[in-house]
C-alpha cells in the first residue's frame, strides 16, 4: 500500500511540474512584440542590474527612480517573481506608463514598520513600460528588489 501511495503521490507531482511548465511556455508564447534593444537591462540600466544570469533564469537587482525621474521604456519579455524584504514603511507613489499614454497611478502606502520578512510577487511577462516615481522615501538601510525571470522558449 506504501509503494501504491508513493507512486500516486510521484505521478502527481511530475503531472504538477508538467501542468507549470506548459503553463510558462504558453504565457511566453502569447507574448509576441517584445522589441529588440528594449530588455530592462540594456533599456534601463540605471534601474536594472543583473546578478546572477543561466541558461535558466536572470535575477536582476531593480531599484526605484529617484523622485520625479522616469525610467526609460523597457520590457520583460519572462515571467518570474519579484523577491522583497519587507519591514513595513511606506511603498513608493508610482505611475506606470504605457505606450499610448497610457499611464496607471499607483499611490504608496503606510504600513507600520515590523521584523523583516520575505514577500514574493508573481509577475507575467511585461510588454513596454516605464516607472516614474512620484514619490518615495526609502527607509535607511532598505535592501532593493530583486526579479527572478524564469528563462522559457519564445
């Protein structure tokens, strides 16, 4: 009976890992357009640094512009995860363009300062943006973001 659960549970796992990968293959695959010369790192250099980079994934250390600066249009053509110590504060007052003059105000928040922890926020793929910051005041010692982009076929 051991063995029959052990092979239920492995079927399930690698049918798991099966249903991921499709997943991340098809939201890559849906995301045509992102233009040549236009990736964070080499469209944003002053807000987008690699760390570490593989044939599999990129972590790259992103930082908020100073206030009343943009950062140059880029994209994200991976999807990944955004990795953050939080220790309360206040978030950053944004606005997130988009080609068109399409422009989304993200107002910052206040939170109560408290012992650190990690928060991961999934993101898909990213089509051309740019980051203005209206706002921001980080507190003394804050450690940037860091993106792990998950390297998929295009």
């Amino acid at each position: 009976m051991r063995a029959r659960a052990r092979i239920i549970v492995g079927l399930g796992t690698v049918a798991l890992a099966a249903l991921c990968v499709w997943h991340i293959r098809a939201s890559a695959a849906d995301n045509p357009g992102f233009p040549i010369g236009m990736d964070a790192v080499a469209a944003a250099p002053e807000s987008h640094r690699v760390v570490f980079e593989n044939a599999l994934v990129r972590v790259l250390e992103v930082t908020v512009p100073p206030n009343g600066k943009t950062e140059p249009m880029h994209h994200h053509r991976w999807p990944g995860f955004f990795l953050d110590w939080d220790t309360g504060g206040k978030s950053p007052h944004i606005r997130y363009h988009q080609p068109g003059g399409v422009v989304h105000e993200q107002v910052g928040t206040d939170a109560p300062p408290h012992p650190g922890h990690w928060v991961v926020h999934w993101m898909e793929p990213e089509p051309l943006h740019a980051i203005e910051t209206v706002d921001y005041q980080p507190a003394q010692g804050s450690l940037p973001s860091l993106r792990v982009e998950i390297k998929v076929a295009k």
